[in-house]
C-alpha cells in the first residue's frame, strides 16, 4: 500500500471510519465513527477539501 493514504475500515459494531497515514505508514488521524459508508466517504472528501487550508489553534497553554 503506497503512503500517505486514507484507509477505510469497518468496526467491530458495523460503523465505518477512516485513518490517514504518513508516509511511513504511521497512523497521523483517526476520524469519528459513521453510520454508513457513504458518510465515511464524504468524511474522507472533506478532509482532502478542506485540509489544505486548516490553520493551527494551539490550545495547549492553560488559560
């Protein structure tokens, strides 16, 4: 399997969801759970779409 990839999957519970590889293979995200493949599908669209222009909110410093 070529790296990046999105890889659909099927859960244990019949929901779907997507992971996102890097290009060592290693899982970098893992999506929300949908309830037909089609949304998963979707999901996987969005990201492509939208991905390129997400900024960064670091949230990480205490308030």
């Amino acid at each position: 399997m070529a790296h990046p990839s999105f890889i659909l999957k099927k859960a244990k519970n019949d929901q779907f969801y997507f992971v996102l590889t890097a290009k060592n293979g290693q899982v970098i995200a893992q999506s929300e759970m949908y309830t037909t493949k089609a949304a998963a599908e979707n999901g996987i669209e969005s990201v492509k779409e939208n991905a390129p222009a997400a900024s960064m909110d670091d949230q990480s410093e205490a308030a």
